[in-house]
C-alpha cells in the first residue's frame, strides 16, 4: 500500500455525506453522518460542550475518503459511559495533564460498534497510526476507544493499545408481538430455573393479574386511576430531619 496520509477536520459535518457513510456502513446508526452532524449541528458536541470534533481522515488512491475515526477532544470524561475519573486523577497527581485527551466513541451512547470505519481493513494501522500522531503532535495524555465492536479490537491489539474490558446486559426482543410475551416468557424463564416449589409459584399472581385484568392494571399504572372507585391515593410528605 502506497503511503497514506491522515488528516483531521474540524467536524463531521465538514465531509460528504456519501463517503462518510460508504466507510461506516448502514448497520449502526450511531456512527452515521447523519446522527453524528445532528448532535454538532445541536451543539450537543462542540468547544462549548468539551467535546471537539476532530475527526480523523485518510483518502484513497481515488481520493475518496478510505478511513476514518469519529475523535473528540475532551475536556472532561462526561458522556462517554467509561469512568476514567481514577486514571485522571492519578495523571494529574504524578504531575502530568489528563485533559484534553483524544476520545473515540459516539457521543453519548454507549451503544457498541465500529469505531474504525473502514472501507477496506487494510486501513486499520494507518488509521490508528494517524490517531497516535494526533496525540503525540499535540503533546496530549492519551487516546481512548470505547465500546469497541468486538471484531475490530484485534486492530488496537495490534497497536499495543492497553484493553479494557467491561460487561454489557443487553435485552433482545425474542419476537415479542407485546408486553404480555415478554411477561410470559419472563415467567416461563422463572419457573424453569426455579429451585422449589416457591419459586414457581411466585410469578403466578402477577402472570394472573395480567391475562384477567389488564385493563385495570393498565389505568393503575399508566393513568394513575381506579375504575372501581375503592383505591384512596396515598399522601406522601418529605421533610428535613432535625
């Protein structure tokens, strides 16, 4: 591969549309042009809010946009899902200056994904080489990617970048057509795991109270109303202790 050059831009917003999104695909719409324009455009991000974008480029041959990272400068570490708190605070007590650090990461979601976007992989090290160079010409603390797509961590690997590693729960729709499937599955899932007889019978009140009265529970719950007439609100008051 011929020698490649980085570049940084003062936004995402500064770069076609189009190649922005050949290079970050259509399947995570949190590194797409148009949600991360939204949130500069807003000034969600931005000098005013500590976060700068910075985004780092590299073009092709063709001198289309090949490679690119979405990076911001931050002030500060909120926003990012990560506590970093300690590794600032120990920085700044050996002498050194934590802030501003290079951020990799979609703003405020701490949804996984791709965070070297990438026409072709093979781009990988020059990108991540540009995102050090970022770093060192700036005489910065250090650069951060967060919520890596798990297929790209092997790039940073590769790198010697320091790996952090953390735990997710995330909920996934087992093809619920509502509410009611959730529950029932969540049931299902109780009673089969269940160790005793208590256990299994313990999700059978509320499991009833949904398939027979619904509607009663719906206007408990979401309109704060008894159709039956016989619920007395209760007064609840808070003071200061003496």
């Amino acid at each position: 591969m011929a020698e490649l050059v980085a570049r940084v831009a003062q936004g995402v917003a500064q770069v076609p549309k189009a190649q922005w999104d050949a290079c970050a695909g259509a399947d995570n719409p949190f590194i797409s042009w148009d949600f991360l324009t939204a949130l500069e455009r807003s000034g969600s991000v931005g000098e005013r809010s500590g976060w700068q974008p910075l985004p780092v480029l590299i073009d092709g041959p063709d001198g289309a946009l090949a490679a690119c990272a979405p990076a911001y400068g931050k002030t500060h570490s909120q926003g990012e899902y990560v506590f970093d708190h300690g590794w600032a605070d120990a920085w700044e007590r050996a002498g050194g200056r934590y802030y501003p650090k290079i951020q990799i990461a979609s703003p405020f979601s701490p949804v996984p994904g791709p965070r070297l976007l990438l026409r072709d992989p093979a781009y990988a090290p020059a990108l991540i080489a540009g995102i050090e160079a970022l770093v060192d010409q700036n005489q910065l603390s250090s650069a951060h990617a967060t919520f890596v797509a798990p297929e790209q961590v092997a790039h940073f690997e590769a790198a010697d970048w320091l790996i952090r590693e953390d735990s997710q729960f995330h909920w996934t729709n087992r093809g619920y057509a509502g509410f009611e499937d959730f529950l029932a599955d969540l049931s299902s899932d109780i009673v089969g795991s269940a160790l005793c007889d208590h256990e299994r019978l313990a999700t059978l009140p509320f499991a009833s109270g949904m398939r027979y009265f619904r509607s009663e529970l719906d206007e408990h719950i979401l309109r704060s109303s008894c159709p039956a007439g016989v619920c007395r609100p209760i007064a609840v008051a808070a003071g200061a202790a003496h």
